[in-house]
C-alpha cells in the first residue's frame, strides 16, 4: 500500500479512527467554526488528508470490521427511540416534506441513470446505493453495496465522488439561510430567533445539545447488548429467507433481495421494537450518543478512499449522476417546500436529512442554533434509515 501504517497494524489504525472520530466531535462542541461544518464532514476530510498524504492505507481489514460490524451495531442503537407513532405526532409536518424530498431523489436516479446508462459500467448498482443513502445516510449505503455486491473498486470510486459532492452541497446549504434572495422566498422564524439571541462567549449549539446526561452501567449493558442481539437475529433470519427464496425470476429475485436483506430486517426489527415497547426501549439512555459516536467512526473510514486522484481517473461521470440526483433533490424539495408554505429552514433540514443523512441533518440544526427543529429532524431522519433500504432495494431492482 506504499502507507507509513501497514494495512494489517490493526491496532495503530483502531486508534487512528477512534481517535479522529472522538477528535472532530470535539472540535465540533468546542469552536464554533467546527460546528458550522460539523464533526462528521471534519471526520471524513481528516481521514481523506490521512489517506492522500499516505500516513494511513486506503484499504485494510480494520475498515472491514467497521463496515461488518460498527454499522450493523449503529443502526438498531440509533432507532431504540424511532417510535413512528411518535414520529408521526411530533413531527408530521416535516415528515412530509422529507417523503416529498424522498421522491425527488428518486426522480434524480431514474434522470441520471437514463443519462449516463450508457457511460457507466454496473450504475444500476450505484443507482441502489446513491437512493439507499441519499434518503437514509451512510448505514443505507453500505446496506447497499453488500446487497448488491458492488465491487470494491466501485464501492471507492462512488464514495469519492459523493464526498467530494456533499462537501459541496453542504457548503451550498450552510450559506442558502444567508442568502437575501431566499429570505425573501421563504419564512426563516427560526433563523430570525437564533439572531435576535446572544449566544454565551466560549459556547457551541453542538455542546449545548450533546451535553451530558444522566446514564447508568444498566443503559449502557441494555443498549449495546440489543443492539447485538438484534443484529444477531436479523442476520440469522435474513440468511434463511435468502436461502429460502429462490431467484428464478424478477419477481421473486426481489422477493429474495428484500426478505433476505440483513440490513432490513435489523431495520425493521428496531423499528417494531421501538414502537411497541417504546416505554422500555425508548428510555434507555445513551443508545443515542453510542450510535452516533459508531457512525462518525464510519465517517472517519469512508473518508479514507477517497483519493482525489481516483476521482480524475474514474469518478468524473459518478460524480455527475450523483450531482443531477441532488440537484433533482433540491429543485423539487424547495419548489413543494413554497408551495406548501414550509419554512426555509424545514426545507433546508428535509432535503440534508435525505442527502446527508439524520447526523449531518441533525449537526446542521444544532449548529445553526435551530434548537426546536432538531429532535423533529432526527427523527424523521432516523425513518430515513428506514424506509432508504426499501427504497435503494427496490430502485435497483427495478433498474435492473
């Protein structure tokens, strides 16, 4: 690998990950520049700087384990509190918003796969994975590319150009709230609330709401131990539906990827759970902060192919499908978010929360200081997560 580190010196680059990860959350709760950009773009960037300067390889069993098992374990802890009668109550309004940003990035697919077909060997595959995570997040991706056994090479290429295209899309939603033009289109009160408020010297939005909350060694034990056993169970039941089901033909070779998807089932087990022993579940503390901290260790490992070398090799047109989805994306979340009278920042929120993911989504209101929009959008992200495996099964599917 021609890296300072070896790809099989296991623990230096455990370590390294684990490091940068807890690194950009801390520079996030602590400068209010980090906040603005957020942990996670910091945690993917850093990475990226480690990879292109050759410190640390750009492949390695250790990044295997964190897509094997960190992200399988992030899911169901990140949805113990996805209660949808919950989510349905507190945040319906931006609920529909955020399906209405979910069929605009389904538009951009269908768009840019017509376009570049031709031009993109296996885009049917990245079509799948670009759905899964641009409504869910980065846990929809990888869903993604383990369903439909994307090659590594192209799993890279994908990442790259997507990094490379969501620091620019952020970037363009962070200013978007600035923009006079905007102000004038949309009602901004949350925007207007956050000005007229003096915010403490030495003080981010981004420590104020990770701020530290009561938690016992019980929490701690339940979370992680049914986040384990969830994944446990999910995966054994996925493997005999897959083994099960047989793929004669398209219909039941979508039977077959749907029912014997792990991702899936983890997903929906969470779901159920989460719902109708929302007054167990729903308690335990920490399953939130254990997630979270798991899902910017995976930030931290998807910034690592990211070779900006590799993208002016074999990303170029990647990078255009990926651009015409979340173009799509933004042209019909803030042309419905008008009509229906949303506000600036509802919108802006629904469209990142379906780009980026319930974390980027959740980091923007808390760095923008839109403190009520905050548990509303990671919940609905949070049924991103959800509904982005379907859909990304179903649009590679159909493509295919």
């Amino acid at each position: 690998m021609n890296s300072l580190i070896s790809p099989e010196n296991t623990w230096v680059l455990w370590s390294i990950i684990t490091f940068w990860a807890a690194f950009s959350i801390y520079l996030e709760q602590k400068y209010d520049w980090a906040a603005r950009v957020s942990g996670a773009i910091i945690a993917l960037v850093g990475a990226l700087i480690l990879s292109n300067l050759k410190i640390i390889p750009t492949a390695s069993p250790v990044y295997d384990q964190v897509w094997g098992y960190v992200v399988p374990l992030a899911i169901p802890l990140l949805l113990l509190k996805c209660n949808i009668k919950k989510i349905w109550r507190e945040s319906g309004r931006i609920l529909i918003i955020f399906l209405i940003s979910s069929v605009g990035t389904m538009i951009g697919a269908v768009v840019g796969y017509n376009l570049l077909k031709n031009l993109v060997p296996e885009l049917t595959k990245v079509a799948a994975m670009m759905s899964g995570s641009y409504i869910g997040g980065g846990v929809n991706f990888v869903a993604m590319a383990d369903s439909f056994s994307v090659p590594g090479e192209l799993v890279s290429a994908a990442v790259v150009a997507d990094n490379l295209l969501m620091a620019l899309y952020f970037f363009v939603l962070i200013i978007i709230p600035s923009t006079a033009l905007f102000r004038k289109l949309y009602p901004h009160p949350h925007v207007d609330m956050v000005e007229s408020t003096a915010i403490e010297e030495g003080e981010t939005v981004a420590s104020s709401y990770w701020k530290g909350k009561e938690i016992s060694l019980k929490d701690m034990a339940f979370a992680i131990a049914t986040a384990f056993f969830i994944v446990a169970v999910s995966s054994e039941i996925a493997k005999f539906l897959g083994g099960l089901i047989p793929t004669t033909n398209t219909v039941l070779q979508m039977a077959n990827g749907i029912l014997g998807n792990k991702y899936l089932i983890i997903t929906t087990i969470s779901m159920i759970l989460a719902t109708v022993k929302s007054d167990f579940f729903g308690e335990i503390a920490g399953s939130q902060e254990i997630g979270t901290f798991l899902i910017y260790l995976f930030f931290v490992v998807i910034g690592v192919p990211a070779s900006i070398g590799l993208i002016i090799q074999k990303s170029p047109l990647l990078l255009v499908f990926c651009a015409i989805m979340v173009i799509i994306n933004m042209a019909v979340t803030f042309t419905f978010g008008k009509i229906l009278k949303y506000d600036l920042e509802e919108i802006i929120l629904a469209s990142n929360a379906n780009i980026g993911g319930p974390t980027t989504a959740a980091a923007m209101a808390i760095s923008k200081g839109w403190t009520k929009l905050i548990a509303p959008i990671m919940l609905v992200g949070t049924l991103g997560y959800i509904i982005g495996n379907y859909f990304g099964i179903f649009m590679g599917n159909i493509l295919r």
